[in-house]
DNA sequence: CTGGGCTCCTGTCAGC
DNA sequence: TGCTGACAGGAGCCCA
C-alpha cells in the first residue's frame, strides 16, 4: 500500500507526538520481514528524535537516555540506555502506525509497540511484509544496507529532467518498471507509477531509453505532481492505510487509471486497459498514453 | 551488470 | 453457503 504519499503522510501524523518522547518499553508481536536486531528491553530510556522519510522508509532516531524503569540500587545513578542510534521503520504492503490510542480492531495484527510517556505507537501490518529495524545511525549498519541503493527524492532539486531522462537511457526496461525500481527515483509504487505516466502521456510499455529529453521532463514533472497531490490528500486508502490518527486517504477517488480496468478513460472515454508488467498491474489509457 | 521471476504473509473477492 | 484461485499498496534475493 503505502508509497511515498502515504508514508510521508504518515511520518507528519507522528513526528509532534513523538519529538522527546522518552521510550518506556518496546514490544514485539510476530516477526516482520526482518528482525529488529537488538533486545526490545535495551531501548527503554532513549529518548526519540525527529522522524524523518527517506523514500517509502522512516527513520526515527533514538538518543542514549536514562532507563528508569530499570531497577538500580538506592543511591547509585539510574542506569544509563546504552542505546544511540535509530529505528528503520518500513510499511511493507500493509503496514500503517498508530499514535496514542490503541488501534481498533486490529490486535491480531500489532507486531510493534514503542510504549512512550507521550503515548504509544503501534505498527499494524496483517501480511507482515513491514519491517522495524535497529541500526546506530541512518548512515551506517542496516540502515544504510537497506537506503544506500535507492535513487534521488522526487523532491529533491537534483531529480530533473534531464537527470530522469539520462537514466532511463541506462535501461532497457519498459518505462513503468524502472520507475518502480526505486534506483532512479524513490516514492511512485504501483498507484503513482501509473498514475504519472497517464499525466505525462507515456505508455507504460515504452521501452525507458526510448524516452526522449522532452518526454523525461514531462514525466518528472508528473512525478512530482501526482505525489504532491496524493500527499494533500493524505494519501490513497485501498484497504489498510490510515494515517497515525485514524484518518483515511483521499487520493484513490481522484485516480484516472489506477483500478479503472474498463471504465472509460477520463479524457477520451477509450476503455482503461490492465496488463502485468513485473507481475504487477499496470493500468493505461491505450490512446492518450503514447510509446 | 542487467533483467526476470519468486518469495515472504494474510485478507478479500469473484466465480463455480 | 462453501471452496478455490487470483490478486493486493513492496522490494530483497537468486538465477540465467
């Protein structure tokens, strides 16, 4: 589910409720798709950071703290966390956090509890394809693992035009499939993949160093404006996805492709077309998106 | 090195 | 109503 609007979403509804929260403990459902990497216990006493987004992960640094929950010897000094560095936290297909209340209805699915004095957040994630990961700093160890392949921010003023076309001239991918990579650029999954190429009118098909200078402008400014659209509108909610308070995305109504196999296209009433790329969907409108 | 396919897991829905 | 198979927002890993 969650690509970069929903994440990004997602990081906003829970970095004020987070910032210098002290962990008071950590608790572990079933496992996710990696192991956390560190006892949960030796967390209690760090105190979290600001949580930031680098592509569809999160990551929220943890600095050393006192852990008062652990018993210590009248008279000596509370022991200190010996804990500093962060969690890398990812969503997987159908992962979504919860901040400060007990999520409804989900307790067979709570793999992942930060118990915090500022309230408690919650990792619900029925197929457990999410991860949470220790690692001691954002550029180092298992984060750094897991980060250190993936392409520029679409955000980012380095993510151009030319930067999008000269990368695609690198692959011979069809055009949909290297955006999925997440090598070139980070953050269109499957719903904003198709739904950029619409905008930019470009058949998913097109062979990616078949796309010339023209039409890689095209398409990054696309990227860009599906995405920030989707993140005005909290994201799309298929089936799972809610923000850290409950609240569903918008964005899946505004679709012009995506899941409309069928329904005329919103432009020129031409039947939208399903076909498998990657062995996933890929949604088109055969005539107003172009090889 | 590149590209294609498989895999993890649970839930839902269409079709018989 | 109940069973079966297809499919679902991701992406690491293995193989040719």
């Amino acid at each position: 589910m969650p690509e970069l609007p929903e994440v990004e979403v997602t990081r906003r509804s829970v970095a004020g409720g987070l910032l210098d929260a002290r962990v008071l403990e950590v608790r572990m459902g079933l496992p996710l798709r990696w192991p956390l990497g560190r006892e949960p216990h030796t967390l209690a006493g760090c105190v979290c950071g600001d949580i930031a987004r680098r592509g569809k992960y999160l990551w929220l640094p943890l600095s050393r703290g006192v852990d008062e929950s652990t018993e210590h010897l009248p008279g000596l000094p509370a022991k200190a966390s010996t804990a500093a560095g962060g969690l890398l936290i990812h969503l997987g297909m159908s992962g979504a956090l919860s901040f400060g209340q007990a999520p409804l209805q989900r307790a067979p699915h709570e793999h992942f509890r930060l118990v915090t004095d500022r309230g408690d957040l919650w990792l619900i994630d029925p197929r457990r394809f999410g991860a949470v990961v220790w690692s001691t700093a954002v550029d180092a160890g298992p984060a750094a693992r897991l980060l250190g392949g993936l392409g520029l921010e679409p955000f980012d003023a380095a993510f151009t035009g030319a930067h999008l076309h000269a990368a695609l001239q690198r692959r011979r991918v069809a055009v949909k499939t290297a955006l999925l990579a997440g090598d070139i650029v980070v953050g269109a999954g499957n719903i904003y993949a198709c739904e950029a190429l619409f905008a930019a009118g470009i058949d998913p098909r097109t062979r990616s160093d078949a796309i010339g200078r023209l039409r890689a402008e095209r398409l990054a400014t696309a990227i860009r404006a599906t995405l920030s659209k989707a993140v005005a509108l909290g994201g799309s909610t298929l089936r799972d996805f809610r923000d850290a308070h409950g609240l569903a995305g918008a964005f899946q109504a505004e679709a012009a492709v995506y899941g409309r196999a069928g329904l005329p296209c919103l432009a020129c009433a031409t039947p939208i077309r399903r076909i498998v790329q990657a062995q996933r969907s890929t949604f088109f409108c055969p005539r107003c998106q172009r090889r």
